[in-house]
C-alpha cells in the first residue's frame, strides 16, 4: 500500500497520511481498474474496503486494458464516469 514501497523513505510518512485520511472520505468514490495491470492488481479491493464513499458504489474493472486505462479504454472510462456522476448528483445539478 505504501508508494515508495519503503517504510524508512522519507516520502513514506506522506503516503499513510492519505491512507489514513481517506479513511475517513465519504463522499461518492468509484474505482475502476483493469483486468490487466501487474502494478496495481488488487488494489481496488484496499480502496473498496478502506473508503466509506466507496460503499455501494459501480465500481468497475475495465477488460483488455493494461496500466494506463485512459489510453487504453478512454470510451469506457467515460461511460461509466458519466454513470457515477449522474448516480451521485451534486444537490442543484442536473443529470448529464
């Protein structure tokens, strides 16, 4: 969970305030990640469990990309975006 990988990093101590904070996000978060990613695998399930916005939410995992699903599925990013968005409206917005 830690980017840099090292405890000891000096960089390290900025990395678990995030996951600390985010422990305690609970507006709307959508992950979406790949089917095909040797970096990151896994890694929804931390954000999944860790985030109380995530809960209930559509998270996806998008098929036949790799590392860089913008690149790689930019369509389908946007679809589901747009789907989150519209299933999480801000108070005095209307859908997309």
């Amino acid at each position: 969970q830690l980017v840099p990988t090292t405890p000891d990093d000096p960089s390290s101590q900025y990395n678990r305030d995030a996951w600390e904070n985010l422990q305690t996000f609970d507006k709307p978060f959508l992950t979406l990640f790949s089917d095909s990613d040797p970096i990151t695998a896994g890694a929804e399930k931390f954000l999944q469990m860790l985030i109380p916005g995530a809960k209930n939410q559509a998270h996806a995992t998008i098929i036949h990309a790799g590392h860089f699903l913008q690149e790689d599925k930019p369509h389908d990013i946007v679809q589901h975006l747009v789907k989150f968005i519209n299933d999480n409206p801000l108070p005095n917005y209307s859908k997309l």
